[in-house]
C-alpha cells in the first residue's frame, strides 16, 4: 500500500465543498493506495458492508488501514471521517486522488497508479490535521494519452473520458 495526502485547499472550490460537507472541519485528504495483484482480491463477498451488503478483499484490506490511521489520528485530538464507497456518500475517490502525487485519472476515465496502473484500489480519509511533508513528485501523470487501454478494452467499456463500468466483463 501507499499513502499520500493532499490539502483541502489544493482543490477547486466545489471540490472543497463536496469535501466539507462530509467533514466541514476537514484540512486534508488523505489517500491510501493497495495494489491489487491477484483477482481474488476483486472478488465481492456477501458481508454486511457500505457497498450494497458486499466488499471485496482489497477494501477490506485498506478499510483496515485507514480505521488504525483514523485512530492514531483521533487519539492526538483530530477529527477524522473515512469516507463511505462512492456509491454511497456520492464522492469519486479517483477524482480525489488525482490531486495526489499516487498517479492520475487517465482516457480510461480510470486512477492509473504512477507505477501499478489501473490495477489499485483507493480508500479516502479527512481530516482536519494539517499534514506537511513531501510527497513523491509526478513531472506528469501516468497516462500518457495514447489511448492504447481505450483502444485495447473488448467490452467497449472505456470511451470518451468515460468508464462504462456494466459494459465491463468479469
């Protein structure tokens, strides 16, 4: 897994507000990363959950993550929120961590980690520490616009900026 964090204010206005309508006290995005290497950990399991009474192995996996960061967190003080899966609170994490030095959402209209691809998962936290440090630096996102993913996608899925995410094959 890899972690970064982006402040509040480095996103546009509506983004700020999305993001405080969840935690209005928030100062940073935090976003943790797992690289998924097996599609076993894309597998959706029946668990009493956020995602319609499912989840798959890598969010369990980063949801573990982000309770022990959340807690080392609210132990020192800070308000914390991990969000809810997109479906549910509404908020793309991808879009969220395009602001992150993790990667990019590339023409697939996917997050392409910098060194992992499409194959990553995402989980976010805010908060209202404000968090300081270098994070790893991107001279440019991972797509690099030749549309290859685009072109190579069997189901016709990824077109146009966009991920048809039903046309998407198992």
């Amino acid at each position: 897994c890899e972690v970064d964090f982006v402040s509040v204010g480095d996103y546009a206005a509506d983004g700020q507000e999305m993001i405080r309508q969840f935690l209005p006290v928030a100062r940073t995005v935090i976003v943790l990363a797992h690289k998924v290497t097996a599609s076993l950990e894309w597998a959706w399991y029946p668990v009493q959950w956020e995602r319609h009474e499912s989840t798959c192995g890598a969010d369990l996996h980063l949801k573990v993550i982000m309770a022990a960061v959340e807690l080392v967190l609210s132990d020192v003080g800070h308000a914390t929120m991990v969000l809810p899966y997109p479906g549910r609170c509404g908020v793309s994490f991808k879009w969220l961590a395009d602001q992150s030095a993790l990667g990019g959402v590339g023409d697939s209209y996917l997050f392409l980690h910098r060194e992992w691809g499409p194959g990553v998962h995402l989980r976010v936290l805010l908060t209202d520490a404000v968090l300081t440090g270098t994070p790893p630096g991107l001279a440019e996102g991972p797509c690099t616009h030749c549309r290859a993913c685009v072109d190579a996608c069997p189901s016709g899925a990824l077109s146009g900026g966009e991920h048809d995410q039903t046309a998407c094959g198992d």
